[in-house]
C-alpha cells in the first residue's frame, strides 16, 4: 500500500514525501481542486491491478492439511474451523480427551519465505491499521502477492495459500489462538501461563485441554497484542486488564512473572454473536415456560430483578435474555465494566467505566459515576452489570424512587445476597431493600454427568417484618435436582400486586399469564429463537395481544414476523 500510495500521488523515486504533500494540500484547496483531485486518485487507482489469491483446488493441488491420530488415542469428533487451512480434532485416551488444533505444516524453504514476506510487510500493515478488517484482508493479499512474484515466483499455489494463511492469521487474527476465536463450540479459552497448555471450556465436551502452549517471549507479546486489539494498554506498571475485544468476547489479562508467578495469562470468555434469548433458555432447561412467563409479566410492570449466583452460572445470559420483554419506547441505560449486556432496543445508552490515564486517578469514570449520570437521564429501566461497591445504594435509590433496575451479584443463596448488600462496602439500609422485587438465584451443576446451568429458586420480596425488622421473603420457584425440574411454591405477591395496580380481575391475570405462557410455548416449540423475532412478537403482543394469539392459533406466527422484520 506503500508503494500504491506513492504511485496514486506520483512520487518518483528521490522525491520526498512532505514536498509532495505540500503540493497535495495545495491543489485540494478549493472544492474544484480537491473533486479534480478526486477523479484523479480514482483513475490511479482503477489503473492498480488488486492482486487476489489463485484458486486451490485440492484435487491438483493437494491437501494443505496432514495429520495422523496419536498412538493410543481414539478420535471422536472432527471439525472445521477455518476450511481449508484449521480444523479441530478431539481425541481422548484412557485418562481424558484433548482438543487438537490442525494447521498446515510448512517446509523449510515455505517457513523462510513466510519469515521475510513477514518482515517486508509489517511496515506496511502498520500504516493501514486504520482501514476495516476486510480491506486489511485485500491490502495483505495483494502486497503478499506482490513480494512472491517479484522474489518468489517459483512457489506452487498450495504453498501460497499456506503461508498467505499464517500471515492472515499472524497479522489480522489473534496468531495461534486464532482457531479457538473461530470454534462456535467454545465459551472459554484460558491460559495459565509459560509452556501450559491452553484449556477451553467446549459447549459439547465441557473442560479439555488443547495442544497449544507458548514460551515466554511469545506469551508476553500476544497478550500485549490482546489488550491493544481490545483498546487497552498492559505493561509492567499496570500489569492486569480487563478489556473487550473487538467481536465482543470479554478479556482479562496479566503480563509477566511480578502478579502471576506462572507468567503472563489471559482468560477469554468468548462472545456469542447470536445472543441467548428466553427461547433458547427454556430449550437448555435453565427456566421453565411458567417462569418464563413470569419474568414478561414482571419487567412489563416495572418490577426490579437481581440476578445471583457463581462465576458463569448464566447470571448475565439470564439478565441478557428476559431484557427482552422490555417495553419498546422505553428508556434504558446501562452500565458495566466491560461490555457484556446486548439488548435489541434503539433507546438504549450503553455506558462503560474507564480507568484513569494518570497515577492520580485523573480521567477516571467510575460504576458509581456513570450510575449519577444516569439517574440524571430519566431512564425507565437501569440494567447494571455486576454490584459490589458503593454504587449499589445508588442503585437501591434509585428502585426507591421509582426506577426498574436490573443487575447481577456474585452470591450462592438469598441469604449470602442480604448479607452482601446490607454489610460493608455495599450497606444497603433495610428498607430499602423492599425496593427490590424479585431475587433469582442461579447455578452451574450437573446432570447426568453434563454440566448445565439452572436457575435453583425466584425468590420474591415481600416487605420487612414489622417485629424483627428483617426482610420477609416467599420462595416461588425452586429447582428439583432429583427430576431435573422446577416447582411452584405457592402464590405469588408479586403478580398479586400487579394485578391491583393494574386493576385486573383474577380471570384476568390467569388469562395473560396463560396467554403468555401459550406463546411462549409456542415459540420453543418452533424454533423461533433468534433476538430479533422473539422482541417483535413481544412488541407485537403488547401492541395487537388478540392478533398474536390467532397467529398462534392458526401456525402463522413465523410469517407474521417475517413479514414485520
């Protein structure tokens, strides 16, 4: 791209670039002067022949893979992840299974061209970083092409499209780990440190180590290039980031020996582009239909949900999930740390906290700050990532005076939430607490020998007993271990108390809970999962409630959506 820079401003060989520049910015002075400009620049480049990988036929040109299966193991499951150049190969022994990353080997001659292709290009790609990833893809193809033409115009199309593959994944992937980005399979990547291998948590076969591992040089320099890919910088000062990647996944990092004695690591938890609905939910059996139905009927009337539990218990995929059924028109803002809440929903402030850029905390935005100023924004519904400071009796302030407000917490029971919130650092006055309608506890278990994630009670608020000054609680749902499934406690105050502000008759809370539920049903039944057609056919509900359930009815749901998207 240099040398097509050079060329689309007609820099000769012995010409300096700031003399050109000044003639550049001289000529696109006046709009006439920078439209001739323009058409110049486009001629130029029209005349530039963008260069593109030759077709690979594996027939003629032969498989860029080899890979034979290790003695004394057995493989039991073979995949794409990049076809033709990466697939994954999960193989177990006696002891366990292994996830094996397969990639083209190179030869001696193809290693040494990759190596100085490589170098000729990095001054190149470094003054592109700023165009979008598929024209970074263009750029590298076509000065890689370029160089093995002008030097190694020898080489047989299946060398070609391995090393253009390693220089693709080397300069725009995330290097070795590039496969495991690519794997829809995986939910986790975790390195420990120097020459450990890297294991993954597989949708399919839960906790399984790879074959990939890093020495120390090369660890150091790819977790740097994970924190700048994310935005963020890491060194030695500030040697732990928590960072957000560019397709979504969350990061947390540490750089050399002074934090992590093991050596630099990282932690990826992957983020899933398609994201969790109520639909698909109810399928892994997290929630049932009932409580499904429950969750509509309370956001729809603003009543206030915290979602508890263990780390990846699916606090956030829960909160992310039933966000859902909140009212189109209304008003949300949300905050975290790092960006995991995804809503479909136009009038949404998305808020993310920001370290300091100084030793003295200048330039910091806190939980607390951003929860401030968005007090000040009349939001109708706060959605906060994770409570555990002082922003939490902001946040139960906020549930006080009238705000709905959702948000995870880190606690395994109802009674280790109360004890949170009401000790240091959070001290939630009592009273307060009554703001907060409904408590969910979450967990990760398992079931016949698969782990899965259940939600293990809804408990819902009911005031402060007037004697002992402690929250009164009822225990709605619970979930039984033993059938793998859930059960209704009793009544439900919460429902009891929309229906009085609602001015429903009994016959009328069944028939929208029951309406609810049908649909719903209906849904996890069909299939129609993805967020954007479970959102319209909430709004559709709330809108039209008699013209959904006839589509119900009559199967032509589906349609109606699609006809609505």
């Amino acid at each position: 791209m240099k040398g097509l820079t050079r060329d689309i401003m007609g820099i000769k060989e012995g010409e300096k670039l700031s003399d050109k520049l000044k003639e550049f910015f001289e000529e696109v002075k006046t709009p006439e002067g920078a439209k001739k400009k323009f058409e110049e620049i486009i001629r130029n480049l029209k005349d530039e022949e963008i260069r593109v990988l030759p077709p690979y036929d594996p027939e003629t040109c032969g498989p860029l893979l080899e890979y034979e299966i290790p003695a004394g193991f057995t493989e039991i499951e073979r995949y794409w992840v990049e076809e033709p150049y990466a697939f994954v190969s999960i193989i177990e022994n006696r002891e366990m299974k292994y996830y094996y990353v397969i990639e083209p080997t190179l030869t001696v001659y193809e290693k040494t061209v990759l190596e100085r292709v490589r170098n000729n290009l990095e001054d190149v790609l470094t003054q592109e970083d700023m165009i979008t990833g598929k024209e970074k893809d263009v750029v590298l193809i076509n000065r890689s092409m370029r160089l093995f033409d002008q030097y190694y115009s020898t080489l047989e199309v299946s060398s070609i499209h391995k090393i253009m593959y390693f220089l693709r994944r080397n300069f725009i992937g995330y290097e070795r780990i590039n496969p495991l980005i690519h794997d829809p399979n995986i939910e986790d990547i975790s390195c420990s440190g120097i020459e450990i291998p890297i294991y993954l948590y597989h949708r399919k076969h839960n906790n399984i180590v790879t074959n990939i591992h890093f020495g120390e040089k090369e660890l150091d320099s790819l977790v740097v290039k994970l924190c700048q890919r994310s935005g963020k910088h890491i060194s030695i000062g500030e040697p732990i980031v928590d960072a957000t990647l560019p397709d979504g996944s969350r990061i947390q990092a540490t750089l050399g020996k002074e934090v992590t004695t093991r050596g630099s690591s990282y932690t990826i938890r992957k983020f899933k582009g398609d994201p969790i609905t109520p639909v698909d939910l109810m399928r892994y059996g997290t929630c049932s239909v009932e409580m499904m139905a429950y969750y509509w009927i309370a956001i729809e009337n603003n009543i206030s949900v915290l979602f508890a539990g263990g780390t990846a218990s699916g606090k956030t995929s829960l909160m992310n999930a039933i966000s859902l059924f909140i009212p189109r028109l209304s008003k949300v803002v949300s905050i975290e740390d790092t960006r995991e809440i995804m809503l479909y929903h136009e009038n949404w402030i998305a808020g993310a906290t920001r370290k300091s850029f100084t030793v003295g905390g200048t330039g910091e935005v806190s939980m607390y700050e951003l929860l401030k100023a968005a007090l000040r924004q009349r939001p109708e519904y706060i959605l906060v990532g994770e409570v555990r400071g002082k922003e939490a009796l902001t946040l139960f302030q906020a549930m006080s005076t009238g705000h709905t407000t959702y948000s995870t917490m880190h606690a395994s029971d109802v009674q280790t939430v109360v004890n949170r919130l009401e000790n240091e650092p959070i001290n939630v006055p009592h009273v307060m607490m009554q703001a907060l309608g409904i408590i969910c506890i979450q967990m990760q278990t398992y079931v016949n020998e698969t782990r899965v994630r259940r939600t293990k009670t809804i408990v819902e608020i009911t005031g402060l007993d007037a004697r002992s000054g402690s929250l009164r609680i009822n225990e709605l749902y619970r979930w039984e271990p033993v059938h793998d499934n859930f059960k209704r406690a009793g009544d439900s105050y919460v429902l009891n108390e929309i229906m009085r502000a609602r001015g429903w008759s009994p016959d009328k809370l069944f028939i929208e809970f029951k309406n609810r539920e049908q649909i719903l049903a209906y849904m996890t039944a069909k299939q129609i999962r993805d967020y954007v057609s479970v959102s319209l056919i909430v709004h559709m509900y709330a809108t039209n409630p008699q013209l959904v359930m006839e589509a119900v009815g009559n199967d032509t749901l589906r349609d109606m959506v699609a006809h609505h998207s």
